[in-house]
C-alpha cells in the first residue's frame, strides 16, 4: 500500500502539478513529508511553488482572490461523476484526533465548521479602538458559533444564513473577524458546506481522495508548517513496529 501509495503521489506531481499547463500554474519546486496515520495508512503533508502565482504584499488582493477562485473550492455543487469524491471532503469530528476541550465544551483543532462566506476573501482582524464595537462583535461571534453546530436545513443560501442569525452583514463580517489575529483567507461558501475541506477543484475526481489545499499568505506560519512537520517524530508506526518486533521476538512469525 505504502509503495503504491508513493507512486501515485509521484505521478500526480509529475504529471499534474509541475505541467506547464496545469490548472494550477506550472508548480517549479516542491517539498512533501509522508506521515503514517496509527492505523499505519499514508499520507503527506507538502508545499508547491507556483510559478506565475500572485503574491501577498505584491499583488491586489482582487488578483489572489480572483486565483483562489479559479482553482481551490468548497462547494458541493460539483458533477454527478464528482459526488462521490466531494463526500470525502466533508469534514467528521473525531474525539482522538479533531476535538479538543475548550472552556467547557469541545472545540475541533482544525476551527470546523467554518464561517458561511458570500464571496471569497481576505479579512484582517478587528483593529478597531472601540470597546463597544469589540464587545458587540464578540458577543455576535459567539452567537455565530453557537448557531454554526446546527444550521437547519432550510437554510442553503447566506442571505437566509443572516435571517436566521437576525444579523447584518456588516455586523457578520465584523464578527468574523473578530475571530482571527492575521489576515486569513475565508472561501465563497454556502451555509450547507461548513464541514467541507478546501480541494483542487480541477483535480477532485483525478485523485479521488481526501486533500486540503490552501494558498499561504503568512511566510512565518508557512516556515512552522514546514519545520513541524519535517522534524515530527513517527510515534504511531513507531509503536506500531514495537509491538511487531517483540511478538516476533516471542516466536510469532
């Protein structure tokens, strides 16, 4: 599994990813780290260069949105061939690896669900000086994530995301924003997809798998990425060749 697994991660960028006419732009470098999950399966954790791609603090922020747009997605509006690959996007809480308790309730590590956007953007954090408006913004937060753990099911559109919240939008994105220390890029996303990973959108039904994809704005936390997670130990197959080796020891072969 393990080997098959390399290969097809190998010909993806080779094919895919570092084509001169990928969807993408043309990858010109890349850095990856394969992590075994505890039940021993695969999977990596990378970095694409992107040739062509507009920078942060160079480009508008119209240019980076209008480049998330054409290639990184969060809707469940997809083809009937890609249904089946878009359900691998949808995020499920786990108490061993998501959930974390938080002031008394459980929190998910990876902040899902997330915000219900009308169009994508790059919000900053709430820099204003008034106490009053944080106040309110914080309290129209939390608001916000309470109604987030159960959105009913007559509510698909974000208009009626703000009626069901008795919110407006200003007050919506002031919130939000209340809810992030650096500048953070928040998709174009319905209210029925707050569980839905980032993908590629060209490239769903060519890996046909789980994947989250983002485009980095902040080079320090990019450097953590990196750092975190080249020199993250094995533990889980660690201990799982551990065992192996010591019921080998006892004689079982």
């Amino acid at each position: 599994c393990s080997r098959f697994f390399h290969e097809r991660v190998q010909k993806f960028i080779k094919l895919l990813l570092l084509n001169p006419h990928s969807p993408l732009k043309q990858a010109t470098n890349y850095v990856y780290r394969v992590e075994f999950q505890k039940r021993g399966s695969p999977h990596v954790h990378g970095l694409l260069w992107i040739n062509g791609a507009p920078k942060w603090g160079v480009n508008s922020r119209e240019e980076i949105v209008d480049y998330i747009d054409s290639c990184i997605s969060c809707s469940l509006d997809v083809s009937e061939e890609n249904k089946k690959y878009v359900k691998l996007q949808i995020h499920s809480h786990s108490n061993k690896t998501c959930l974390k308790r938080i002031g008394g309730r459980k929190v998910c590590r990876f902040g899902i669900p997330i915000f219900p956007m009308r169009r994508t953007m790059i919000l900053d954090p709430l820099s204003s000086d008034d106490a009053v408006e944080k106040e309110i913004a914080m309290n129209n937060l939390e608001h916000i994530q309470l109604k987030m753990t159960k959105i009913p099911d007559h509510v698909q559109t974000f208009d009626e995301w703000l009626q069901f919240l008795d919110m407006s939008e200003d007050d919506y994105i002031k919130a939000v924003c209340m809810s992030i220390q650096r500048p953070k890029i928040f998709l174009r996303r319905k209210p029925t997809e707050v569980l839905v990973n980032a993908y590629m959108k060209h490239f769903l039904g060519v890996w046909k798998a789980n994947h989250d994809v983002q485009f980095i704005l902040d080079p320090y936390q990019c450097v953590c990425y990196i750092c975190d997670y080249m020199t993250k130990s094995q533990k889980g197959m660690s201990e799982l060749l551990r065992i192996a080796c010591e019921e080998a020891k006892a004689g079982n072969m």
